[in-house]
C-alpha cells in the first residue's frame, strides 16, 4: 500500500482512483438508495426554501422604501415562516444525510474488515500490519469525516448556488453574466494547489501509518525492548516519526486553510465590482430598489457556497488516495478456495503429496517435486532441518498457500476442488506459537469448535493436560489471558492451542512443535495421552524432539 521514505516532497502523486474503483466505492452507497433518495428530496425542499428568501426579503425592502413599514405584515410574517423553515429544513436535512453516511461509513468498515479476512495469507504476509491497521482506523475515519462533514453538504451548496445564480439572471442578465467570469479563476488557483495537497495527504497518511506500525511492533516487543535497554534509542526512533507526520500535517494544514480565505477573497472583490455596476444600473433606472436588494441577497447567498466548495474539493483531493488505497484492498481477490464451494466429504484421512514444487512470493523454491503418502489413521513424523519447508507442507494442506504444480489430495479429493472451508474444517493444527486471543481461557478454548458446551471444553482440557494449571489461575476457566497470552507460560499457551484442537476433534491432527515448550515430563505424559486419544486419526508430527518421534508410526525427513 505504502512505500517507506524519508521528509521530502518530490514523490510521484498519488494515482487517481480508476472508474473500476470508483464504481466499488459508489456500489457501497446503493444498498442506502431509499435514504438517499430522502436526502435528495429534503436538500431539494431546503435549497427552494433558502431560496425564496433573498426574494422575499428584496421585496419587503423594496415596499419599505417605497412606501415605510405599512402593509408588510403579510411579507414580514411569510419571510419569518421561510427563515423557521429554512432553519427546520438544515438541521432534518443534516440529521438526515448524517445517519445514512454514518450507515454506509458502517458497512463500508464492516466490508473491509471481511475483505480482509478473506484475503490469502500471502497477502497479509506481503503487506506491513500498521499500514492495515492505519487504512481500518484513521484513514476510514477521515473518509468517515469526509462522507458526513464534508461531502453530504455539497448538494445543498450547489442547487443554493445555482438557484441563486439563476434567479439573479432572472434580475439582471447583464450583471449576472459576470459571475460565470470568475470561474477561470477558481480553476487555476484550485488546480495549483491541487496537485501538492494530494501528494502532502499522500505523504502525511504514510508517516501515520509508520507512526501507527513502529507502535504496533514495539509494544508487542516490550519485553524485547526492556531486556536489551533499548527504551531510549526506541522512543527516539518513535518521535522522529511522529514529528515526520507532524511536518506533513502542518504543512497540509497551511495549505488546506488558505484555500477557503482566498475563494472567499476572490468572491468578495467580484462582489465589490458587482456593487459598482449595480450601482450604474440603479443610477440610469434598469434595476428597482426591490431587485437591487433580491440581487444583492442573491449575490450573498452566491459567495458563501464558493468558499465551501473550495474548500470540499480540497478535502476530495486529500481523500483521492485513501480512496484509492481502500478501493485497492477491496479489488484484491480473496483466497482461491473462497470461490469453491463443493463440499468436501467427511474424511477418513489420507493425505498425498502428489510431485509438488512451491516456493514463496520472490523466494527460492522451498519444495520441488514433494511426494508423500500418509495413509488414513496412521502417524508420520516429518523431521528435517530448520528451514527445510515442514510448516509449508502443512501451509499447503490447508490451503493458505497453493502449490506451483503437483496436486495434495485428501482421501483422493484434489483439495483446490472443495470448498476450503470445509477442508479446513477437517483438520487441526497445534502450531508451535499458540495463537491465544484477548479472553477467558474457557473463550480461547471454545474457539476450536463454535457451540461447545462447558462439560467439551473442561474435557478438551483435561486431555490437554491443561486442567490443573488453568483451574489454578485467579479465575480458574473464567481468567482473562491477554494479548497474546502474555500471562501464560509458553508450555501453557501451547496447552491451551492443544485443548483447542482436540475440541475441534477432526479426522487429520497436525502438531506443528506442539511440544517445543514442554518440560520433559509434560511431554512424556502429551505422547501418553495422545497415543490414547488421537487414535484412528491422521497425525501428522513436525518435531525436533525425540520424545514426540516415539509418537509416529513412521518418520520421514525432508
Ligand atoms: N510466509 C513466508 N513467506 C516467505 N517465505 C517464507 C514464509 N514462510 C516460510 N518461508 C521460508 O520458507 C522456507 C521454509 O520455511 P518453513 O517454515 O516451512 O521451514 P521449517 O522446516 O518449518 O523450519 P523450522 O524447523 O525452523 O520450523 C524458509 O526458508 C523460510 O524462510
């Protein structure tokens, strides 16, 4: 998504969304039709009603003038009605237009979050965390801004704009004309700033989400970072980030708050102008006291829109690339498996490698012509050096990865022929770092199999050898393990992983250095007890250790 680089500003500008993209981002908005819909209405009905104010107000004037305040009751009371409905009309039109753009912003953030799940490992493996993290949370804050603070004011600007435009070319033709003059001078002082706003928000979302990464990184790292003293030379590294993204802020924040001043400028001085010739008009009679007040109303109502507008394009430019990006992930195809969906039939467990060759995105190929053959119910130990590909082997079982060529199957069914959910569903893995959640101990358990009941997982725990440790804890099943499963022993995490998988209870069981952590006494009583209850199933051991070996009914070295 990001590249890293350091304080500078001569960097390519970021590509404009493709109509691809946009087309994505704007299929987000159509499930919202009917609210939308509302909104166009009700901006409509709030813009007709701004609208008959000027009039009403420059014939009110005009009668004031011509004949002082007797019989302006009627226009008096029916300018008070428009100014409480013009009022009423804004505030239903923003509760309005807010709720659906808070609506789409939701899906649209519940959308990326499943895109993002759906997506392969490769993908995530290939793309820095903070920079995901940075895209859910502050860049779709800042279009979540922009949707409900930003962009939902535009229809009303514009029909004000318009109307008033129109209506004044009604009084006036001649005068009128002249607004249309001033154009050309908005587009050029929008275009030059354009440019370098879009390649500052550029800049500026990059330094955040480094900012957001090197934070990531290091909290998880704390006990790194303390046990090599390293608390200084860290924070410094985190400041000098921060203060890369303080220099882009304030840069962007220079530029974005002169473009509002200066349209406003530039409207202001063609409405001084503007004075001058109506003034003429006045003089050699071709405007009445009641038009020159509707035309000068007209012509307030008219520079107040300018300025925003100004101002809403220059967020458009700042949010181009956010848009980009998010439209990005969402165009990534999901894993392959995803769009499969015959079922697999429940497995008896034989597993074949059939001549497969792998090798990861840009790497040196890890498997080349891999054959294997594990029959239904038996245990196979895979030995072999760090590095040699055994985790891949097991990354290509379950699809996180597909091989190059060869084909893997399970009990003769290809597995890129069924649906990878259900492929996955048949087969448990204890890696050898337990993936602990934020929970109970009882939640991260019950993670294995969605639905089990109490007496399943104290049972799964109990055969994990996990019972005596976890019923020890302060809070026994209930006790929170943090981020991580920071507060457990490593030994313990990996009891947890292995109560996990046995609660899953499916016919292939792959124990991926589930024992790296054992204490040599644990791990005679694991063999034990999974020689007793992993029995009739396909096992599938990668280990160093001697002890876990005994478990195999064959050993093959890769
Ligand atoms: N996600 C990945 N992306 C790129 N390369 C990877 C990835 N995972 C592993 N590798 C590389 O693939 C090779 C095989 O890694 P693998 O983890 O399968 O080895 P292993 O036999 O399980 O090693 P160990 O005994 O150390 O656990 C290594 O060279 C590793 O650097």
């Amino acid at each position: 998504m990001y590249a890293d680089h350091p304080v500078h500003d001569d960097l390519p500008e970021p590509p404009p969304p493709t109509p691809d993209q946009m087309r994505m981002i704007a299929s987000l908005a159509r499930p919202h039709a009917r609210s939308l819909a509302l909104v166009a209405g009700l901006t409509l009905a709030s813009s007709a009603t701004t609208l008959t104010i000027p009039w009403l107000a420059g014939n009110l004037a005009g009668k004031l003038i011509e004949a002082g305040p007797l019989g302006t009751t009627r226009l008096v009371v029916l300018l008070v009605l428009a100014f409480i409905a013009s009022a009423a009309l804004a505030a239903v039109v923003q509760i309005v237009s807010g709720n659906t753009a808070a609506r789409i912003l939701a899906d649209l953030r519940a959308k990326l979050y499943d895109h993002l799940q759906s997506l392969p490992v490769g993908w995530h493996v290939a793309h820095r965390q903070g920079d995901v993290l940075a895209l859910m949370t502050t860049e779709v804050a800042h279009l979540g801004h922009f949707l409900t603070g930003t962009l939902i004011g535009v229809p009303p600007l514009l029909l004000t704009a318009a109307g008033a435009a129109l209506l004044m070319l009604r009084i006036d033709a001649s005068l009128a004309l002249l607004v249309p003059l001033l154009i050309p001078i908005y587009v050029i002082l929008l275009k030059l700033v354009g440019r370098r706003m879009r390649v500052l928000a550029e800049r500026e979302q990059n330094a955040e989400a480094q900012v957001l990464a090197l934070a990531e990184d290091n909290l998880g790292a704390i006990s790194a970072i303390k046990g090599f003293a390293r608390e200084d030379l860290e924070s410094t590294r985190y400041r000098s980030r921060v203060e890369i993204a303080r220099l882009y802020a304030v840069r962007l924040i220079r530029i974005q708050s002169i473009v509002e001043p200066v349209s406003a400028l530039v409207a202001s001085l063609a409405s001084l102008g503007l004075l001058m010739m109506i003034g003429d008009h006045l003089h050699q009679g071709r405007l009445s006291g009641q038009e020159l007040f509707s035309f000068l109303f007209y012509a307030a109502l008219l520079t107040r829109p300018v300025g925003e507008l100004a101002e809403t394009w220059g967020q458009v430019q700042v949010t181009r690339g956010t848009l980009a990006r998010m439209a990005s992930v969402l165009a990534t195809a999901p894993e392959p498996g995803y769009a499969v969906s015959n079922p697999m039939p429940l497995l008896r467990g034989a597993i074949h490698f059939e001549k497969v060759d792998f090798a990861y995105p840009g790497r040196s190929r890890v498997l080349r012509g891999f054959d294997l053959d594990i029959a239904a119910g038996e245990k196979i130990a895979i030995l072999g050096d760090n590095g040699a590909g055994k985790t891949t082997i097991v990354a290509l079982l379950l699809r996180l990865y597909d091989c190059q060529s060869g084909r893997i199957t399970l009990d003769g069914n290809d597995i890129t022929q069924v649906s990878v959910q259900d492929l996955r569903a048949q087969i448990s893995v204890v890696p050898q770092r337990a993936q602990l959640l934020s929970g109970t101990v009882r939640e991260n358990i019950a993670f294995g199999r969605h639905g089990a009941s109490r007496a399943e997982i104290d049972e799964a725990a109990r055969r994990a050898d996990a019972w005596d440790f976890v019923t020890a804890l302060p809070q026994g099943f209930d006790t929170q393990i943090g981020d991580r499963g920071v507060r457990l022993s490593g030994g313990q995490g990996q009891r947890i992983a292995l109560a996990r998988a046995l609660l899953k209870d499916a016919p292939i069981v792959v124990l991926d250095e589930a024992t790296s952590m054992y204490d040599p006494h644990g791990e005679e009583r694991f063999v034990e007890t999974c020689t007793r209850i992993l029995q009739g199933k396909t096992v599938v051991i990668i280990t160093h250790r001697p002890a876990s070996v005994a478990l195999a009914d064959r050993v093959v070295r890769i």
